[in-house]
C-alpha cells in the first residue's frame, strides 16, 4: 500500500510549512539495519535495546506523550508501537511478530524522525480525551473552521508554539473526559484534531479526506 | 428487476418484496461505542438537530430521517458509522469476544470489520483482508477514523489466505496458526443493494452467478479450515440467489468439517429461514437455520446469513 493515498494524515506534516522534516537521522556509513518501509517493526522498549538507527523508543514515545500533553503513560499499557514507512509510528492493541509484513497494523498514531513529531487526527480524536497541556479550546465558530481545514488567527493562547489538540465543547455527557484541562474552560471538550500553532495563527492539519463543512 | 422475478416461486407475497425493491433505502448510522455511548451520541445529534430514529431491533443503530451521516459533529468525531441496517447482522452472529483472533475475510470497505472491533471493545486481534488493494484503503480510513487500534489489514486471494506473515510454523511465542472466529462476507451477485444502486442488476447473468459461486466456496472453505475446531464462520452475501447462498452450505457442510448452527436474528428484525429446494436441486436441510433477509420484512436491503460451528 503506498503510503500517499489521501486517508494518510501523517503524510500532511510536509505540506505544513514552518516545521522542518529534513532530518530523517539514518545514522553514518557503518551499514547499520535501516527502516524498511515494507513491513512493521515493533519499537524498541529503551535506547538499549535499540538495532536500527534513529527508531523512536516505546519509552522516549510514552514519555513524548505525557510530557507535551500530560497523557499518562498507563494510557498506552495495552498497546505495542511499531514503525513502518520512515518515522510513521502505530499504536495496536495486540503484540504479533515483529517484523510483520502487513498492509496496516493499528492506528498511526504519529510521525517521528523530525524535529517536531507530529500526532495524527485519528490519535488525538482517540487518545486526547486525556490530555491536560497544549489543547486549545475553540468555540463554535473557530471549531468549524477548524474542521473544515482553515488556518484561523488565535492570539488569546498563550501556550507552546508547535503541535496542539484543537478541542471543543460537544453536547452529550462524556465518561471519557472528566480529567480538567489546563487550558479549558469549564466543561468536557473533546478533542477535533491536531493544530500547528505559529506566530498567532491555529493553522489546521485535519486531513483533506476528513474535513468537513459544518457549518 | 427482470432477475428477481426468479424469486416469485420463494414468496407468497412477492408483490410486496418488488414494491419494497423499488423504495429508495432509509440513511442509516451505527453508534461506535469505541469512541461514544450511544445515549452520548444520540444527544449529541439531539444537540445537532439531526432527526433520527433508532430501529425496532437495536438502540444504536438509527435511521436518519434526512441528510447523510457526514455532515454532523458527532460524525466527524468517528462516533458514527454510515452501515446499512442489514448488514449489523453477520457481526452479531459472530458474536466476537474482546481477547480473540478474529478474521474477516472479505473485509473492506469495513462496516462490519469496524463493528467486529467495536464487539471485541478493540482488545484482542481482528486481521482484516481483502484482495482488492484500492478497497483496503478505504478500510484503513474507516478504521483509523473510528479510532480502532487492534486491527491488521491483509491484502490476500481469502481462497489461500496464509498465515506465514504471521509466523506461523515458527517458535515464536506471538505467532499466530488459527483464528477463534472468521466472517466471510463473500462477493456476490449483489441483488440485495437494489434500492442503494438501482442499477445493481444491469450486470447480472447467470453466468456471473456460476462464476462467483466458485470463489464463494474457496473463500468459506478456507475460513472453515482456518478456525479452531470449536470456532465459529460467518457466512453472508447481499444477495437473493439460493446458488450463492444456500448451495453454497450446502457445499461446505460436504466437504469441510463444519456444522449450521441455529442462531436467533435480534429481537424484532424477521427474517425467513433458508431454502432447502431450488431449480431441482435439494439441499442439506440444515440450510434452513440460515436467515433470509427480504426488503419488505423489515424495510431493509436483501441479505443472507449463516452462522457454522468447525467441528475438527
Ligand atoms: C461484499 S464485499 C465486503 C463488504 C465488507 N465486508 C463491508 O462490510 O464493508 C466483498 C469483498 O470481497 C472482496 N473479494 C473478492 N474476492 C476476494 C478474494 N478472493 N479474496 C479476498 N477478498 C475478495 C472484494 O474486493 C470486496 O471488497
């Protein structure tokens, strides 16, 4: 399966710009075993336990998480990660062999292997509801345009630049989110995807297969 | 609709089958409960002014009374499924338990893959396969929005489906060598999609027919023998035509190792049980614990489902 079909969000981290991809860190000359991006590697527990260069960590990827969105680390204890296309990382609910030769294994959860690694609409739809750092709350009208792929002027957030989980206020008790954001106002949000916060601006990453006008 | 007259001599009120086979098909949303109760995403589309209707037989499952499903909030947050009423059927017959190993075979574009997860509440393992490359992605979009993170997509011919990428034969302690459960949501002649595509018969012959016959048959013999003895395979089409349907079993329940179990459709939704004569042909009378689905019972699209036990 090529890893351009328009249902790839992660793919949609190159048409950002502002954020460099460049550094794809293969290591040097010694021959070290490389990513293939025709099969599933599961990711290694720690840096020791590290063979290919430069592939993300279960721990340094638990730890990304909880550190940039406050998602507690027990989040993840039913999930294995693997790589598969260079730094595209998936979460499964289920541990196989590795490597596993497959067309998809669980839900791509984000893209490594650059400065700024980049969750996917589809993760932080699924997991975010635990976040507590770097959501931004929009109202109705922001969401909307949110949802239908605009970049929006924000200045009232004053909290890191970079990736954030847009969120917002739907009606309908939540089980899931009852955990109170710093950034929120009073109230359940739930998360409508992934935003790239620059010089003021809430730029939307929703993938074009996913946007929609609801307005 | 010339090819359904066939059916006259199965249904004594036929006149009402036809009418129905001319309505246009009720919009339809299954609740993901993955990502959403289904009290929260009815008073969310409550909220959204979307009028709905939950059918006779199942809390979430909803008729929408007008516009499609994509153009809500709840929609967009992966809480809804767009899945025709009658295919929540082949997923509840297979009963999947969260923990298994789950195959379907058949998979994309993914309504009934997606509620097998939905099942199995995403724990366990759900391998995916299609042997049409273009349709598998569509499957992956539809998972990955609904947010579903146990499942393995497999682009094989189902007929020789293999589990070497799995490891199998190996001494590896994840591999995997046979599956709890298995659905084989077969390719078929389609005749039930006529009120979706009112030109679904424009292609149909009887040679078709006898052509997808065969890989019918390798698909189910395939599943049978990939499922622990003691497993459950699903079999179901969207079609009418007792060739793909019943002879087909009746097949199966020849040369596999496999067994019709009786299996009650929910609570409100009839069904009519299999043929056991067609065209001078007999088949095992087991047949008849299988569901015939026709339009005008419950206002839905035709279908056909069976529900097998693998006794070795
Ligand atoms: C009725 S559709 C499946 C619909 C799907 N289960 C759903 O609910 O969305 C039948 C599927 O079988 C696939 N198919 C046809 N021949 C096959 C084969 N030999 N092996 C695997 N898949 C096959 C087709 O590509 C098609 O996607």
């Amino acid at each position: 399966m090529s890893d351009g079909d328009a249902s790839d969000d992660l793919t949609d981290a190159e048409a950002v710009d502002g954020v460099s991809d460049a550094d794809a860190g293969t290591g040097d000359t010694a021959d070290p075993p490389e990513n293939d991006g025709q099969r599933f590697d599961r990711l290694p527990a720690t840096a020791d336990e590290r063979v290919v260069p430069g592939r993300p960590t279960r721990e340094e990827l638990l730890e990304w998480w909880e550190q940039r969105y406050g998602i507690p680390p027990e989040t993840w204890d039913g999930h294995t990660f693997w790589e598969k296309g260079n730094g595209k990382l998936w979460a499964f609910a289920a541990d196989v062999v590795s490597p596993i030769p497959v067309e998809g294994l669980g839900l791509r959860i984000l893209r490594a292997r650059q400065e700024h690694w980049k969750p996917s609409t589809n993760a932080v739809q699924r997991f975010g509801t635990d976040a507590t750092r770097n959501v931004v709350v929009l109202d109705s009208e922001e969401a909307t345009r949110f949802a239908k792929g605009e970049d929006q002027e924000l200045p009232r957030w004053d909290g890191d630049w970079g990736y954030v989980i847009a969120a917002h206020e739907i009606a309908g008790d939540s089980e899931a989110s009852e955990t109170p954001r710093a950034t929120g106002e009073a109230g359940d949000v739930e998360p409508i995807g992934v935003g790239l916060y620059l010089h003021g601006e809430l730029r939307s990453t929703v993938p074009k297969g996913r946007r929609e006008d609801l307005s | 609709m010339q090819p359904l007259e066939r059916y006259a001599s199965l249904l004594a009120d036929y006149d009402a089958f036809q009418a129905a086979c001319e309505r246009p098909l009720p919009s339809v949303v299954r609740v993901n409960t993955l990502k959403a109760s289904i009290e929260r995403a009815r008073d969310a589309l409550d909220a959204a002014s979307v009028a709905y209707e939950a059918t006779d037989w199942h809390p979430g499952v909803l008729r929408l009374e007008e516009r499609g499903p994509g153009t809500s909030w709840p929609y967009f947050h992966g809480w809804l499924h767009g899945q025709e009423e009658v295919s929540a059927l082949p997923a509840l017959a297979l009963d999947p338990q969260p923990g298994e190993v789950v195959w379907d075979a058949c998979a994309a574009p993914g309504s009934k893959t997606t509620q097998i997860a939905d099942l199995m509440d995403d724990e366990g393992l759900l391998v995916g396969n299609d042997n049409n490359l273009g349709r598998l992605s569509a499957l992956r979009h539809n998972a990955e929005r609904l947010g579903i993170t146990n499942l393995a997509v497999t682009n094989q011919d189902a007929r020789n489906f293999s589990f070497k990428p799995f490891g199998d034969r190996s001494e590896d302690e994840k591999r995997i060598e046979a599956f709890d459960r298995a659905l084989v949501d077969a390719p078929c002649s389609c005749e039930g999609t006529i009120r979706k595509n009112p030109d679904a018969l424009e292609r149909w012959s009887m040679d078709h027919i006898k052509g997808i016959v065969g890989i019918q048959k390798g698909i189910l013999r395939r599943a049978i023998q990939a499922t622990r003895p003691g497993g459950t395979v699903v079999y179901s089409t969207c079609t009418f035509a007792p060739e793909e349907n019943e002879a087909v079993l009746d097949h199966a329940l020849e040369e596999a190792d496999c067994e019709i179990r009786e299996w009650d459709a929910p609570e409100g939704f009839e069904t009519d049980p299999g043929v056991t004569e067609w065209n001078g042909e007999e088949y095992d009378p087991a047949v008849e614990l299988a569901h015939r689905v026709y339009p005008h019972r419950n206002d839905t699209g035709g279908f056909f489902c069976a529900k097998l036990e693998v006794t070795a």
